[in-house]
C-alpha cells in the first residue's frame, strides 16, 4: 500500500495529501486524535493556518520551552514494551515496515522541502499515523523501530541527515512518545540509538523538550530503576553534543541534583548485570558502567555551560573518583559544591533553592546528597544570606542531634563554614559546644570535621584565642596522640595556629592557659617528628617552628636538622635549652617521655630512648 506506487518527492504538499489519501482510503480512526490536521469540516485555508501557526511556535527560543511547557504531561507512569498494547489492534511486521516506508519517503520529502517544512511535516505524520487505525502511541513505537533498522543503512551525508530530521519532525508534536519509544535501546547502549538521541540534540527546537522527557525519566517518579539508567545515558550523548546545555535554562539546577543523585544511588550497589563495579576514570573508550555515563552526562552539563575550570578542579582533587566510590560519595559532592562556589557562582541560587525541600526528603540518597551540597553552598556567603542565619543554625544544630554520625559529620562541616561572615567570628555560643564537644567522637570524620572548623574559626578576625586556649587545654592532648593518622595531623596543626593567634600574648610574658598548653603539648610534639605518618610530621615539625617563633627559643635550625637528619646532637641541643628555661618542668618532661618507650611504634620508642636520654644528663 504505502510503499508501492509513489512517486518522485514533491515536499510537504505532498506529505499533506498523502495524510488525506490515507484517511479517506482507511475510513475516520478509532480514537480520538492527540493532535494532527484538522477534520475536513474545517474551512480550506484551515490547515495551511493551522501549521503556519504551529511553525511559529516551533521557531520560539529553546529557553522558553522549559518544565512548564512540557512538564504539565506530568511523567509517564513506565515505558510501553515494544508489542503494541493488547486492546489496540496487533501489528504485523509489514505494517511496521510500512511506516518505515513512510519515514524513508517522508525523508525524501524533507530532503525537498528543505528545514522550513519540518512542522508540517510531523502534522502530516501524525495525520498519517492516526489514520492507520491504531493507538498513536503505539504507531510512534512503531515508526521510531524502524528509523532504528534502517538508519545505520542508509549512506553518510544527505539521506542519513534527512532520515534523522523525520525523528526531529515527530518529535516537535510527540516528544514523550519518541523518548519513550527510544529508551529501551539505550540499556544496553546501541550506537543506532545513540546517533538518534544526538540527533534530537542538535535539533534546538525540540532538545528542549526531549531533555525535560528524560529528566522525568531520570528521576523516576513512577518509573523502573533501569528507565532511569537508560535516560542517563541518553543524557550522556545529548549533552555531549555542542550547544545543547542551552536547552537546560530553567532546570539546570535540578538536572544537577539529578545526575550527582544518581551516582549516590549507583555508589549504594545498584549495578546493571553488564557494568563492572569498578571505574577507571583514566578509561578514553565509550563508558562500561551506569557511574561512568553518569559522570560523562555530569561533566559534559558543566562543560558545556562554561563550568570547565569545575571538571579540571574535580578531576586534580580526585572528585569524580569520589563521587563514584560508596563510602566516599559525599567527600565528592563536597568537592563539587566547592568547585562550583569557585568557578560557576551564577548557578549558586538556584541551586540552594532545589536543595531546601530535598532536605526532607524521604529518599535516603536524595536526602544526604541534598545535605552535603546544602553543606558545601555554604562557603558561598551570598548563597548563604538567602536564607537568615538563625534559620540555617537551628538547621545544623538539628543535625546535630541525629543518629546518624553521616549527618552529625554534615552539621559540623556546615558550622565550620557558616563562622565567617564578613570576616568576623559570630555565633561563637552556639558554634563552640557543638565543636568541642564533637572531639570526643568516636568518629575519626567527625573529629576532623570539628578540629578544622576550628582552625577556620581562629583564622578569623577577633577570634577567641584565649577562651579557646582554656577550652582546648583538657581536650587536645590526648588528640596529639590519638591512633588514627587524620586526627592526629590535624589536631597538631589546630595547636600550630592557636600558638600563631596568641603570640603577641605569649611574647609579653603572658602566663596563660596557651603557656601551659605548649608546655603540655611540648613533648610529644619532639617525638611526633618520627611519626610513621607523614602528615603528623611535617605538622609537628610545622608547629614547633611556631611554638620557637612566639617563645623565642631561637632552636628552629636544631628542631628542622632533628627532623630531616635525626641528628643526636641537634636534639641534645634541644634538651639543653629546654632544661634551662623549664627546669620545673623536667619531671613532666621525664614523665611524659618514659610513656612511649611503651609504643607500639618502633620510631617511636627509639626516638623516646634518646629523648629521656639526653634530658636525664641536661638535668
């Protein structure tokens, strides 16, 4: 029928009057019709107006078909199986190659027409297919399966373009069905689909419209967890293509959330049978795994929108690796949100406006991604003012409060960040009970969390340097010891920078609780210069440089040879001076020392041998 009898292509008249052979020849169709021409009651001139009208439309800028012009569809409940539905009538295999047929000959036509003829022609085809006698829906199915079988035939150059732009065509009146007619071939990736998705993304008056599709899909409102992965790849090549992320105005922000949410549920463990659990990111082929197409779609939607000092910012931090990784997916949010207070500020607001209803949000992964994210804005002191800084405090201290030592971990990262305004300490009532009492966590990521807010705390103008100094006097010692690596490097550099704040205190002679802090701490300050964790050394060697500075000791040159040569005689020279300033103190000293000739660490009981060594003959 269709296929037989046609004659040379005469452009989108001749589409509009084969629509009419059609429908006369197969009689009014079964349903009522979504959208195509109007009926022939209509006057002459009708049509003509009626798609002229629409090509205006069509013409509009890609902005303005964003969610609201699409999304009103609301997402659809799941995507048909390829078998059309069982009260429709059944389609044999010549009537789907028929309408393949018809997509061939509708690109000739096309081809003729030329790019002004393009919304005629998806009324045509929706006439055309609504005539055929079956459900719409299913005849898009249909069509779009068999521009999938003979699009990889059909040579480079003008039939392939003019055979793709029949996709571009139907997708301008039939958006949802064509997404969801091509989705199921893209679980497993096919490389027919994949030129399909790209080539509706060069299509910029529909890309739009496509990209809102997906975006339903991809959050999986009433959808299958594997709807979702196959529009994150979709994703992936339509943002890979040039100029597309234009099309994202007006959902950017949630597209964002989207994909760095699905990673997190990807982290959880959810894989597909043909994904590898583990990613290379040095990888250059096509993707192999859910996580890897995700983070392409990520980075091509920052690229593409001038975010690409954030790509080089994630990949020298090592952040895509952690976004991937179960355990260290919300250091890697973390990392983005940073980047991205640093390098793409004018998506900030949006941004922090889609995080605030995620905050509750049942979803466990939506919910912490939203937290860590929320967390990591906060850096951002204009995104942070829109919102008061009560409101954002009582948020954190709920946090607080929270079972779980994830959320808990949150709360002190965004205290930490919420103590700088403007240069000047607030909050220190509400912001101190919360940190000192997070160092006696059990949680090595909670201490840390609290030791560096309180570093950024007296980096600050005005900051407590004595109030602090008596705080930290009962809790930081036992830290400078602690068994785990982080804790202690960090703890010894909290000490470093309090000694820094208060020198001008020290250097009049102040006998304060800072003193007695550096006398406390002196010790195993000397032997954590041995510590088998490179960070805790350079720290310590870090900190007794300044402990030198503010007490004028004038033993920097000593303490920097005991640390790089393990020199004997430097560190001789060390404990001479030492027991002739503190003389009163050799007994803690003595004290002190003789506890890690009991370490489990050998450079650490070596180191304490020589130590008490040298003192015990000064003395």
């Amino acid at each position: 029928m269709w296929g037989l009898g046609w004659g040379p292509p005469t452009g989108a008249l001749t589409l509009t009057a084969l629509a009419e052979g059609i429908r006369s020849s197969q009689g009014p169709p079964l349903g009522p019709s979504s959208t195509g021409p109007p009926s022939e009651a209509q006057e002459p001139g009708a049509e003509t107006e009626l798609q002229a009208q629409t090509l205006t439309d069509s013409e509009a800028e890609p902005g303005d078909r964003t969610p609201d012009a699409t999304a009103g569809r609301g997402p659809r409940p799941s995507h048909r199986a390829p078998e059309p539905a069982p009260e429709g009538p059944r389609q044999s295999s010549w009537e789907e190659g028929a309408l393949s047929d018809l997509a061939l000959y509708t690109a000739a036509c096309l081809e003729e027409a030329g790019f002004a003829g393009t919304q005629a022609t998806a009324v045509t085809l929706s006439s055309a297919l609504e005539a055929h006698g079956a459900r719409l829906e299913d005849q898009v199915h249909a069509l779009v399966r068999g521009l999938l079988a003979q699009v990889p035939s059909l040579a480079e150059g003008r039939p392939r373009r003019a055979a793709l732009r029949v996709l571009s065509a139907l997708a301008l009146e039939h958006a949802q069905d064509v997404v969801w007619a091509l989705l199921p071939r893209s679980l497993p990736p096919d490389r027919a689909a994949a030129e399909l998705w790209r080539s509706l993304s060069r299509n910029q008056r529909v890309n739009g419209q496509v990209l809102v599709q997906l975006l339903w899909a991809l959050k999986g409102a009433a959808g299958t967890e594997a709807e979702a992965l196959a529009a994150t790849r979709a994703l992936g090549e339509m943002l890979a293509v040039s100029g597309c992320v234009g099309a994202t105005r007006g959902f950017y922000p949630h597209l964002l959330l989207a994909l760095v949410t699905q990673l997190h549920e990807l982290a959880c463990g959810v894989h597909s049978p043909d994904s590898p659990k583990a990613w290379a990111p040095s990888h250059r082929g096509p993707p192999h795994s859910h996580a890897s197409c995700t983070v392409e779609a990520l980075k091509a939607l920052l690229t593409g929108d001038g975010g690409r000092m954030v790509v080089t910012c994630m990949e020298q931090a090592g952040g895509w690796r952690r976004l991937v990784g179960a355990h260290t997916h919300l250091e890697g949010v973390l990392l983005l949100a940073s980047a991205m207070v640093a390098h793409a500020d004018h998506h900030l607001r949006g941004l922090f406006a889609d995080l605030l209803p995620r905050l509750r949000s049942a979803n466990a992964p939506q919910r912490l991604t939203a937290m860590a994210f929320f967390t990591g804005l906060l850096q951002s002191r204009p995104t942070a003012q829109l919102l008061r800084e009560e409101v954002i405090l009582e948020r954190l201290r709920t946090w607080q409060g929270d079972s779980e030592p994830t959320v808990r971990w949150l709360g002190l990262l965004g205290l930490g960040h919420l103590a700088l305004n403007q240069g000047k300490v607030r909050h220190v009532g509400t912001l101190l009970p919360a940190l000192l009492g997070a160092l006696g966590e059990g949680d090595a990521r909670l201490v840390g969390a609290a030791l560096g807010a309180l570093r950024r705390l007296l980096l600050q103008r005005r900051a407590p340097v004595r109030l602090l100094s008596r705080e930290l006097q009962p809790r930081l010692p036992p830290l400078l010891d602690d068994a785990r690596d982080s804790v202690r490097a960090s703890a010894v550099g909290l000490l470093g920078t309090l000694v820094r704040r208060g020198r001008s205190g020290l250097r009049v002679g102040l006998r304060g609780p800072l003193r007695k802090l550096i006398l406390q701490s002196l010790v195993p300050l000397l032997l954590r210069l041995h510590d088998p964790s490179r960070d805790t050394a350079e720290s310590s060697e870090w900190t007794l440089a300044r402990c030198d500075q503010a007490l004028r000791w004038g033993l920097l040159e000593e303490m920097v040879t005991v640390a790089h040569y393990d020199s004997p005689e430097a560190l001789s020279r060390v404990c001479q001076r030492l027991v002739q300033r503190y003389p009163d103190h050799m007994p803690g000293f003595l004290s002190q020392t003789q506890g890690y000739l009991r370490s489990p660490q050998d450079p650490l009981r070596w180191a304490a041998t020589v130590l008490i060594g040298f003192l015990i003959y000064h003395t």
